[in-house]
C-alpha cells in the first residue's frame, strides 16, 4: 500500500510545515473555451444552484445508507457530492459554489490532497479565480486549439515561516470562461474567487482508495486535505490587480 500522508486521519485541520514541504509533482491547467457572458452566467448560476438546494435539504445534509454526507463545506465554498463511489468504482464528483473572497475577505489556505483531483473550473460576469502552487503550474497550449492563454504571475508566499521565503506560483482563470486543472496527488494549490459566480466541477478517481489508504471514517472533504496555513489571511493575501 502506498504510504499514508495523514498524522490522524480524521483531522479537518492538520497542519504541515511549509518550509520543509516540497511539491511531488505539478498541477497542469488546461483552458478549454471562452463564453458569452449571458452564456456563462446561465451555467455558473444553475450549477451553483445545485450546490445552494443541496445544502438546503435534509437528505443532502445527513448522511444517507452508505454513510455519505453528499452537502458538505470546505474554505472556498460550498460543495456537493453529485455522484458517490460505489463497489468497482472508487471515483466520485462534487460541484462547487465558491465564496468571493473579496466579499468575504478571507483567502482560502494553500494545501494539499490525500488523492489526485480532477477540477474544472467555470467563471462568470465580473468573476476570476486565482489558482496558486507552490510549483510551477504547467498549462496546456495547442496552437489553433486551446482558446486563451491565462495571466501568470509570481509572488511570496504569505504563510511562509518567519525568515522562509517560499514562491508561489500564479495563474488567473479569466471572466467567462472554462478552464480545467489536474491535480496529483499531493502537490500544493489553492484557489481563491474574485466575484459572485464561479464553481468547480471535481472529479477525485481515488476516493475510495485515499479513504481505505489514510484510514479515514467516512468521505469527508476536509479530512483528506492537508493545510500548509494555520489560518486564514484576509483577502489582501490572495489580491488581484
């Protein structure tokens, strides 16, 4: 069995050392088409509204026959479990409703995956997303294909133990857009959401798997992350323009 990455497995807050961390890979970004505005506001807004009636139903919000807790939170939003694992497929799909950063003034923690992720992100009207690594994020570039080419920039990274300096690595989703994001297994990001409409749609094809392998009790999305912040900074920290 691949070795664990836990301290305790049901832990929703444990904590790793940024300065001796050291990313196992990179997060590869790939853009996938720019919408109308009117076009992208009608996905994010239903998507998002799947997310808001989930968490609104008893069903959604009490775990079911299996165990599962489909409605659960996480630091960048609200999410839902549209589809579960099940015997012979230990892969599953949660949808996203991101806060606003800006609106909230607080800044998602960069952190990191008991198991690889899938994600693809989805902007609206007056909306970006920031996407941090502690790596180099590699993006995908087919020439008469691939639609847009996302701002990259880099910066220190906050958290960073007093006298570390860590980079971190930046990329912008654009408004109206889709962009799609693969994650292995353990390698640092975050995502932070500048404006009211953007969601997530997010495969983790190890569900299962992570959970048997860190001995988690159940699928819960905060104890298969781990966090390289104590705490969450203000929106200052995770800034555009």
């Amino acid at each position: 069995m691949t070795e664990v990455m836990k301290f305790t497995p049901d832990d929703e807050n444990e904590v790793h050392d940024m300065a001796r961390f050291s990313d196992p890979g990179r997060c590869h970004v790939t853009p996938v088409v720019r919408l109308s505005p009117e076009t992208a506001l009608a996905v994010t807004t239903a998507l998002s509204g799947v997310v808001r009636a989930a968490h609104r139903s008893p069903a959604a919000t009490t775990r079911d026959g299996d165990g599962i807790q489909r409605a659960q939170t996480f630091e960048e939003g609200d999410v839902y479990m549209l589809a579960a694992p099940f015997d012979g497929f230990f892969a599953d799909r949660y949808l996203m409703d991101f806060y606003d950063v800006v609106d909230r003034d607080i800044c998602s923690r960069m952190h990191l995956h008991t198991g690889l992720r899938f994600v693809r992100m989805m902007t609206g009207p007056g909306t970006r997303i920031r996407v941090s690594s502690l790596s180099p994020i590699d993006v995908t570039q087919v020439d008469g294909v691939t639609p847009f080419r996302p701002d990259m920039f880099e910066d220190a990274a906050p958290d960073a133990p007093e006298g570390t300096r860590r980079t971190r690595y930046n990329l912008v989703v654009p408004e109206n857009a889709w962009a799609d994001m693969q994650i292995p297994r353990g390698v640092s990001h975050q995502f932070n959401a500048h404006g009211p409409h953007a969601v997530i749609d997010s495969v983790h094809p190890e569900e299962s798997i992570e959970t048997f392998r860190e001995r988690i009790t159940c699928y819960k999305m905060m104890a298969q992350t781990i966090f390289l912040a104590k705490e969450q900074r203000a929106s200052a920290a995770c800034k555009l323009d």
